[in-house]
C-alpha cells in the first residue's frame, strides 16, 4: 500500500509514522485510518522495526474523526459500525503490538486524536500540546479507548472531567496528570522523542512488548493471575538471547547489546 495520508519511516529500528494531513488538524478520515492500520501492520511484521514513533504533522497531533466526512455521509451511517471496522482495530493494532510506541505530542490532541496518544506506551509532549476529550461538544461519548484508556492513567474523576467539560488539558496539567511522561520545548520535541525511540528500540525489545502484554491483562486480572502470567511470560524472557547478553554484559560490566530476540 502507497501511503497519502500517513509518512511511513524506518531508521536506527524506530518506525515513525507521521499522521499527515496538516490542513485538517491531521483529522482522521477513513483512508488514514486504513492507512495507519497498514503502516502498524508493516511495523508487526518487520524485524527491522523495534520501536513505533507517532506524531503529527503542521501544528496538530490530531482533531480526531474528520467531522467534515461525517457530515457528508448517508443519514444511514453507523457510527457503531464505522468504529468496530476502522478505530476499534487502530487501537488495538497500536496495544496489542508488541513493539514499544511513543507518541510525540506536538500540538492539539482531540477526541479520537487524544485516545491514539493513550493507546501509545509513552508520551512525550510539547509545551504546545493539549489533550481535549472533544467528544461530549458534539454530543458524542469517548470513543475509541478512551474511557478505558483515559481512566487508568488518571483515574475516573479527571477522566470524567475531561470527558463531560472537554476542556483543553495544557500539557503541564497532563504531566501532573499522569497522562504524559514529560514535557519538553516545541522545537525540542523531535530531537527528545526520537532519542527515547532509539533508547527503547536498543532495549530487550521481546521482553519490552512480553511487559506490555502482561501490563495490558493485569488491568483485568486478579493478583494471583497476572503472578501466573508473568511467570509464564519470564518463562518466556528467561529462554532469550537477549536474557543471556544481558547477563553475559551485567558479570562483565558492559553495556548489554540486546537484540529483540
Ligand atoms: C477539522 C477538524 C475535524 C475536520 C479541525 N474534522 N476538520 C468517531 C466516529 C464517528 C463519528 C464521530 O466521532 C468519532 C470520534 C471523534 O473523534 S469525535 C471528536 C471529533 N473532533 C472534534 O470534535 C474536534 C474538532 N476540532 C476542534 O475542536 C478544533 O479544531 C481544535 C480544538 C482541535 C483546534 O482548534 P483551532 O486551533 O482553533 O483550529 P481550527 O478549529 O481553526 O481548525 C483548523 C482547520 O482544521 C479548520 O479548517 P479550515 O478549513 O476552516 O481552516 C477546521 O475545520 C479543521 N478541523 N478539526 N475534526
């Protein structure tokens, strides 16, 4: 597939995929959401890929669903339907990858744009970033993950706050929040999330994406569960190359030289 809508880039292990409709606020239509499913695909799938770096393009993460799409659709469209197909399987795509993804927040961040950014392992945001759960302006409900998502990073209070006033979250207040893990200068942002791309696609990247499944199941499990499962993933870590030069490396005082298997 030939991307319009998405940048599809591979260099040092870190995928960067850039949502590429400035004009619209990187507003998501049905062939960015194809194509980003496309692009996710191709990261699983590559073993050059460790590490999946999102942002946008122009001044905006992401307005969320192209709203002007919406409007011009049959009055028989389902909403319903339309996320089950497309947003449903995006997000997924982006939690169930077993591959590190950060998102690099460098503006607006709204409605289905804001629960991408939550469906990232790591956010790091500009000072110009802001998180709006945009959805309840136009008499919607958050969707995509996001009353999952949004909920276990800052807790039902602040995660029913932004979802029934939908007020802009300045990044400062997203970092006090919990739901960004640092803030940093606009024009610094490319520079420092790449660098923490780079640092996680060096990292034991089988055992990286084995931790966030059991993370992802935990939120679902009783204690007694996620110790099962973590020892049958450990079972799984402990088996690895990547185990074993990290052992190797700790004895002889080296830095590790992991290679994701
Ligand atoms: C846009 C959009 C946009 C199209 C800005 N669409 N063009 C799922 C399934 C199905 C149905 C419905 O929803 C969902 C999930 C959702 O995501 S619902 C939530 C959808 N998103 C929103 O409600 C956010 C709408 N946008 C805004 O509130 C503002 O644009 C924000 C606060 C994001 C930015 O405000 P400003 O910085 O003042 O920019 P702007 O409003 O002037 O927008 C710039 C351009 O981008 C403008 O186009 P124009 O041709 O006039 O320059 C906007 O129309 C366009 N744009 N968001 N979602």
């Amino acid at each position: 597939m030939t991307y319009e809508t998405i940048l599809y880039e591979v260099a040092e292990g870190v995928a960067a995929i850039t949502l590429n409709r400035p004009d619209s606020l990187n507003a998501f239509n049905d062939q960015m959401i194809a194509e980003m499913r496309d692009g996710l695909k191709r990261c699983r799938q590559s073993q050059d890929v460790r590490c999946v770096l999102l942002t946008g393009s122009g001044r905006a993460f992401s307005a969320g669903q192209d709203l002007k799409a919406v409007s011009s659709r049959s009055t028989d469209f389902s909403i319903g339907e339309h996320l089950r197909k497309g947003y449903n399987r995006l997000i997924l795509a982006l939690t169930e990858l077993e591959k590190p993804v950060v998102a690099a927040v460098n503006g607006v961040a709204a409605g289905a744009g804001c629960s991408v950014c939550l469906a990232a392992d790591i956010r790091i945001a500009s000072h110009r970033a802001s998180f709006i759960q945009a959805f309840s302006k136009v008499g919607l409900i958050p969707d995509s993950g996001s009353t999952w998502l949004l909920t276990r990073l800052v807790g039902h209070g602040r995660a029913y706050e932004m979802a029934a006033m939908a007020d802009p979250i300045t990044a400062d207040t997203a970092l006090d929040w919990g739901l960004v893990n640092q803030v940093v200068p606009h024009d610094q942002l490319p520079e420092i999330s790449a660098a923490w791309a780079r640092r996680l696609a060096e990292g034991p990247t089988l055992a990286l994406g084995l931790m966030k499944r059991a993370l992802y199941r935990s939120a679902t499990s009783s204690l007694a569960d996620a110790l099962l499962y973590e020892s049958h993933l450990q079972e799984v870590a402990g088996r690895s190359e990547d185990f074993q030069r990290g052992l190797q490396a700790f004895l002889k005082k080296e830095e590790p030289d992991f290679k994701g298997r």
